[in-house]
C-alpha cells in the first residue's frame, strides 16, 4: 500500500484489505517453530531449505514445522525462488493479513507511531511534537489516540492489532515493561505502561525498551548494522544513550538498563546531573549541555553569529550551534569538536571492553555537522588499543530518525507471536 506521508497528515490513497482471522494474542509458539518465525522475521522470505541450514533442523522436521505455521495461518507460501540447479523451491512468508503491529517511538519532545504489517511494510505513520514532562497520562493518551486514528485511516480493527512496541528514553525493566527512576522523566517512574496501552488494545501484547534499544534493533535489521554481529548505537539527544548488539540480538544486561552511558562520570568537577550524580556525559555533552555552553559564549561575546541567534529566538539549540559552526564561527565548531572528543572517550573505554565492529552515531544532535563524528573517531582512535579499533567502523546510522519506529516495529514484530527462541515475551503487568 502506497501511504503519503507529512508531519501532521496522514492519507491513504486506496482502501487497506480487511480480514477476520482471529487475534493471536494468546499464541505462544513452540521453540521450533518460533525460531523459524525468528529466521523470516530476519532475513524476508525463505525456502524450507534455507531454514533447515539456518536453524541445523533436518529437511524432514522443517517440512513438519513449516506445515504447522502455515497450517496456523501464520506462514504462506508467496512463489517460487530462483534455483540452485534443481525445481524452483517455494517461498515462504509471514501472512501479513494475520496480524498487524504497531510501532511508537517516543523521545522527550517528539513521538513517531506507525502501523504495519507482519512484514514490516509501514501501512500508516504519523509524527507530532511531544513532551514527557506532560506526564505518562496524558503522553499515552495521545499515542492511544494515534494508534487508533492509524487503525482507523488504514481500516483495520482494533482486535486485529497484535503487538505494541514503544521506545521511550529512560531505563526500562525490560521484563515489567516499567522505567524505573529515569532521570529525564521522573514522573514516569514505576508507571504501568503496558496495562495503559493494553487497556486500550486489550488483544495487543505491549513490548516497551529503552529507545536506544530499540533504534539499535531498527539498525540491525535494516540499517547500518545489518549482518554485523557486535556494535554500538549511540543517540545523542536531549540525552546520551547506546544500544548495545551482542551475537546478533539486543543486549540488555541483568535488568534492563545496559548501556546508559550518559551517566558515565568524564568530569569530576562537573556540573550536577538530573540522576543526582556530578560530571555525567550527558551534562556535557548531550543537546541541552551544548545549547547552553554555546549561549554562555554568546553572552560573553565571544561568538558574534551566536549572539545573533540568541537575541532573535531567546534560546539556542544544538541545531543553532551547527549551523554556526557551518557558517565557520569557530567558537561553535570548538564547542562541538569538544562534545564530540568527550563522547568519543567514553566511548574508547567501551570499545576496549567490548571490542564491537561497528559503532553507530544517531539521535537528533548528530546530524549537527560532521566535526561531531570526526571528533568522535579521533577521540576513540586516540584513546583505544590498536587492536580494539583494527576492524572498527564508526557511521551515521542509515536510518536515520527512522531508526526508532523501524525498531519498534521490530520489537513488536518478535514478540507478535508470544515467547521467541533464545528471549522471553514481556508478561502481562503488574
């Protein structure tokens, strides 16, 4: 379905199928079969053959596993493939009439939500400006009301709504689906986010991550980091964050919370965090550090195309210190040069610890310019060991801010049928 898409307009050119089959809410899957789920999930439509290679499983058990799917209405066959010198082998799919999902992601002043098919193909989007500190009531009441508009312009019914994934930017017992004491939205803490949402869609199992978590997933499944088996995302925002992928999946530590690396101390004598700790990275370097270190220089007069943007719009952003930076103000490329060098250290450490191949740099603050990410790879060139940094690539992310809803929908897509191979399911709240 072809869907056109601007900031605040939805409109879709031509009527959505609809279908009855029944919600899959309550279909946890067998490890066999949700580890063939896993395969296609990953990698699009595949032959029976394939998916014996892929998961070690004989010919014969596949061919059992793959009738069960289909028998289920979960997998069908959609054509054949190109042949490796024999019969053309039949394809298979996710049945993208079973079940739809829907994908939020939610910064501290934005939210982006799209509905999809099993697939992944976007049926419907929206994005608005957003603010957490309104509160978890009000926030999901609207993103409720946006997923059901989307619904609705699609002509889909709320029962045939299989799965939710949220990204929110705090940390997140992954297994409750709860933030627990995040620093930038306190008030969200311990909330019930998955009842709130569920009580809306009751048929919807609701998967919520951390959303550098999420926009690693985005990454890994269609972005800069698919095919790679261990790296980093990095979203610097109104926060600092990064998602971590080990062996290919999200890693999410003991409870939830790896790689909040924006409370990782790089001064001492810094200022005080909203975490209630000193020298935090994200005080320093993040969106907000930088706009108000860039109008303290503005105001001591020592960038003049920065004062200009201060007394015209009262405020500065990191946006604003990029665009002076471009136009050569050379206190606003050393502001950056120095965000950049403070991240790119926290992160040497990281890369010595963790030896990633691929480093992904996202978030609303990195596309200010690319002395951000120069600065970034000097400072973890610099300060990493040689090996540590032999294979090592550090990139934009491909998606760029649609790294966050494409996670989502990834999210939600694995947990659409219950429990999957290797990771259990968010359980109900509560």
């Amino acid at each position: 379905m072809n869907v056109i898409i601007s900031k605040n307009k939805i409109s879709l050119p031509r009527k959505a199928q609809r279908v009855n089959n029944p919600t899959l809410e309550s279909l946890n899957l067998p490890t066999d079969e949700a580890a063939v789920v896993d395969a296609i999930r990953q990698r699009g439509a595949l032959s029976r053959t394939d998916l014996a290679t892929i998961s070690g499983y004989s010919r014969a058990k596949m061919t059992a596993v793959a009738g069960n799917l289909i028998e289920k209405g979960i997998l069908v066959e959609i054509g054949a493939g190109e042949s490796q010198g024999g019969r053309r082998p039949r394809l298979l799919n996710f049945n993208a009439n079973q079940g739809y999902i829907a994908g939020v992601d939610l910064g501290a002043t934005s939210v982006d939500v799209a509905v999809a098919d099993l697939t992944g193909k976007i049926l419907a989007r929206h994005s608005e400006a957003a603010d957490v500190h309104a509160g978890p009531q009000v926030v999901l009441g609207r993103i409720t009301a946006i997923i059901a508009e989307l619904l609705a312009q699609a002509e889909l019914r709320t029962a045939q709504l299989t799965a939710i994934g949220l990204g929110v930017p705090g940390p997140v017992e992954f297994t409750s689906g709860r933030l627990i004491a995040p620093p930038l939205m306190p008030e969200w803490d311990g909330f019930p986010i998955p009842a709130t949402l569920r009580a809306a869609f009751p048929n919807s199992r609701v998967i919520v991550d951390n959303d550098a978590n999420v926009m690693a997933l985005g990454e890994l499944v269609s972005g800069t980091g698919v095919g790679v088996e261990h790296f980093f995302l990095v979203k610097i925002g109104t926060g600092i964050g990064a998602g971590i992928i080990c062996n290919g999946a999200v890693f999410r530590g003991s409870d939830g919370c790896a790689g909040d690396i924006g409370h990782i101390c790089v001064d001492r004598a810094g200022p005080v965090c909203r975490c209630g700790n000193v020298g935090c990275l994200e005080t320093i370097a993040a969106g907000p550090a930088l706009a108000e270190r860039a109008a303290e220089r503005a105001r001591n007069g020592q960038s003049p195309k920065l004062a200009q943007r201060l007394a015209a719009q009262g405020y500065l952003l990191a946006e604003d210190v990029g665009a002076a930076a471009a136009a050569g103000d050379r206190v606003a490329l050393e502001l950056i040069q120095e965000s950049g060098r403070l991240i790119g250290e926290a992160l040497a450490g990281l890369v010595n610890f963790f030896n990633p191949r691929l480093i992904v740099i996202a978030g609303g603050v990195s596309g200010i310019g690319h002395q951000l990410l120069a600065s970034i790879k000097q400072a973890v060139l610099h300060r990493s060991l040689p090996l540590a940094t032999k294979g090592l690539r550090i990139d934009y992310a491909a998606l760029g801010m649609d790294a966050g809803v494409r996670g989502a929908l990834a999210l939600a897509s694995k947990h659409a049928f219950g429990a999957t191979a290797g990771e259990a399911s968010a359980p109900a709240p509560r």
